[in-house]
C-alpha cells in the first residue's frame, strides 16, 4: 500500500534555510496560522500559477507523507484538494523534493 501524499511549495531559500531544523514552517505561517499543501502535481501547478508566477525566486515543491505529519492535518475545500497542516511540519515527513521549472514568463511549468 502506498503513501498518502500532499505538495508544498515553497521559495527554495525558505526551504534551505529551515530543511535541517527538526521543525519548518513557510513565510506566511504567522499570517496565516497553517501551512498550504495541494493533493496533485497538476493541482499544485494551477495554484502556483495563480498565486506565485509574479514572485520571482526559485521555487521547490516537498512531498509530504500524511501519515507522518505530527501537526493536525484538515482538509477545509469541498473537492479535498487543500489540505491545512495547523502548525509547524516535523522534517521527516519531508519524502521528496522537486524544483518547479518555470517559463520565461513566470509560469510554473512542471515539476522535476
């Protein structure tokens, strides 16, 4: 049986910067109070177009094991696409990392 999975995107300089603490949490989190995730790489890119293309950093999107996250983890949307993770994310459920390529224009392409 596999793993349930969720994306996370975030700066790459946010992500290096935190990804050797024991705790992360994304730049909007004290705004906020929860950390974004999206269920899907074609999803995830949608967002990304939508609310990142004009931010010009380079991006990195993390896998997320579910079952591993310690924090409460809710699914608020209808379509179960979103999921809230209400508090800082341990680490280790970090299962992957992938850049998000990117056109000349801004937009969020693929995931490698």
């Amino acid at each position: 049986m596999s793993e349930i999975t969720t994306l996370h995107l975030t700066p790459r300089e946010v992500w290096d910067r935190q990804k050797d603490a024991k705790t992360y949490v994304p730049e909007a989190f004290g705004q906020d109070g929860f950390i974004h995730c999206t269920d899907g790489d074609n999803n995830l890119l949608q967002v990304a177009n939508l609310f990142y293309k004009g931010d010009p950093r380079d991006f990195v999107v993390l896998t997320l094991a579910v079952d591993r996250i310690k924090a409460e983890v809710k699914y608020e949307d209808t379509g179960r696409i979103y999921p809230h993770i209400y508090g800082p994310l341990n680490v280790e459920a970090v299962i992957g990392e992938r850049a998000a390529r990117r056109g000349t224009e801004g937009e969020f392409l693929s995931l490698d």
